[in-house]
C-alpha cells in the first residue's frame, strides 16, 4: 500500500531539517521539499504506510515549534497526485466546489475525502503559491456530488480547523471555471 506523508513548517531551515529527519528515518522515497508562501517549507513522501508513518513522526519532532501541520494518507488517490502537478482541460462543469484551507497539508487531504467521498473530478490541488501561505482545492461534478464531497471535508475532524470558506456553484460560468486553472 503506497501512502504519502507531508510536514508543513513555518521555518524554512526547520522545514529542510525535518525533511532530512524525514528521509533518514525510513525507506521513504523524497516527493518534494520546497518553500511556500509566508516563509513555509513544505516536504512530502511517499512509501510504505508504516515507513511512512516513522518519516512524518521524525519530521514533526525535528520541525519542532515550527510546525504547521502534518499529515499521512495510505493509500492516497492517485487523482490527488496528478492535481497537484497541474489543472487538467475542463470543457463543461455541472458544478464547481472551492476549498480554502490554512495549510498545504489540510489542501492535499481534503483533494483525497473529496475523490473517495463522490464522483467528481480535481481541476486543482493550489498549494500555497502566492497566497500568503493558505492552499485551495476545486473540483468539479454533478451538484449532488460536489456538495457531498464538500461537507465530508468540512465535517473531518482531521482538519482541526484549518479548512477555511468553501462554496459550491451550481451551473459555474466557464469562463470563472477556466480562471481558476
């Protein structure tokens, strides 16, 4: 089972730290370690769900106060990966679902109970890019699934109160839709 494992700090040298930490605890494989808005460090892996586990753990504790969020996924959805990377073309969307969270790591969870929860489809997993450290996800889908992937991440008790606004627009103008890719 592949899972991911992501360490969000407040500190930039912190957060190479903890990614270090990171990638000599365990056999984990070293997705991404790079800053983010608001002088975040954001460090990302992937592996078996126990070495990943171990990873995260070792990352927390070298972060230290610094630490912003943290997170593991097993058996994460491929589709989580791929929004990350880029928004795909979307030609029609019934409905559009927007997400603001307040850290990176509460984003790529809540892009993973979004795919599990309902049909719908990820235009983009925005990870702290630009706007002052906080992340967003879209997704699109029939109204129906779209409002119930929203409220199952609105309702994770995971998200310890980090998920910001969130909004679905049923029948979006596409061209709103395409501005947000």
């Amino acid at each position: 089972m592949t899972a991911i494992g992501v360490v969000e700090t407040n500190s930039i040298p912190l957060g190479v730290l903890a990614g270090d930490a990171m990638v000599k605890t365990a056999a984990v494989e070293l997705v991404a370690a790079q800053t983010a808005c608001a002088g975040k460090y954001i460090v990302m892996v992937s592996g078996d769900v126990a070495a990943v586990r171990a990873a995260v753990i070792a990352g927390a504790e070298g972060a230290g106060a610094s630490l912003v969020d943290r997170l593991v996924i097993p058996n994460v959805d491929e589709r989580v990966i791929v929004a990350m990377s880029g928004a795909p073309a979307v030609d029609t969307a019934q409905a559009v679902g927007v997400i603001e969270t307040f850290s990176l790591a509460s984003t790529i969870a809540a892009a993973d109970i979004a795919v599990k929860t309902a049909e719908v489809e990820l235009i983009e997993v925005r990870l702290g890019r630009g706007m002052g450290g906080k992340s967003f996800l879209v997704f699109t889908g029939e109204v129906a699934a779209v409002t119930a992937a929203s409220r199952a991440i609105e309702a994770n008790e995971d998200s310890r109160g980090l998920i910001g606004s969130s909004v679905v627009i049923p029948s979006p103008h596409m061209d709103m839709v395409k501005a947000l890719l």
